[in-house]
C-alpha cells in the first residue's frame, strides 16, 4: 500500500461513500441471493445503482480503491464482488499518527 495512492483515493467523495457503505453492506445493500454481503463482497452492480452511475465510472472508482490497498475484490462468474481491506484500513491511521 503506497501512501500517496492511498490519500489520492480517500482525496473522493465518491470513493469514501463506497468504503462508508462497504462498512456495513448488509444494512447498505440488502439481501443478495446466494452471496453473503460481508465474506463475498457487494456487486459492482449494486454500488453502481447505489451511486447512480454507469457502470464503467463506479468501476474506475472501484479500481482506484483497489489499487490503492483499501478494498478486495473476488471474481465469481462474470460478477465481481468488493469489500474492505479492514486491516488496510486500520493502517492509514497509523500512518497518519506515524507521520503526521
């Protein structure tokens, strides 16, 4: 996790609403058939209507997140499901109070 990418991606408020609703996809997401919210992930189809975007820009935002360390995601079939790096996470406010 490279700390420059990670404050570019919490620099968005798109992409801190992702990892807010990310926190608890249960209550932010509902039921989705089959998957477990918090071991799978959430669909990228379901942020992107969340988000009410196309899908290509909830995805570059997704990418962004995932690049930068702070979510994971999981290839089932021809979906992608996303969560939190929780300990990722935890890490940024350990740099902060490291460095700053």
């Amino acid at each position: 996790m490279e700390n420059l990418e990670v404050f570019k991606a919490l620099a968005s408020p798109t992409r801190l609403q992702i990892l807010h609703w990310l926190k608890d996809p249960k209550s932010n997401f509902g039921y989705q058939e089959g998957i477990d919210l918090v071991d799978v992930g959430v669909c990228v189809s379901q942020i992107k209507e969340k988000l009410d975007m196309t899908q290509s820009t909830a995805s570059q935002h997704l990418s962004i997140l995932s690049k930068a360390g702070l979510v994971n995601y999981k290839r089932l079939g021809k979906w992608t499901y996303y969560k939190r790096d929780e300990k990722a996470i935890k890490n940024i406010g350990k740099v902060i109070e490291k460095e700053l």
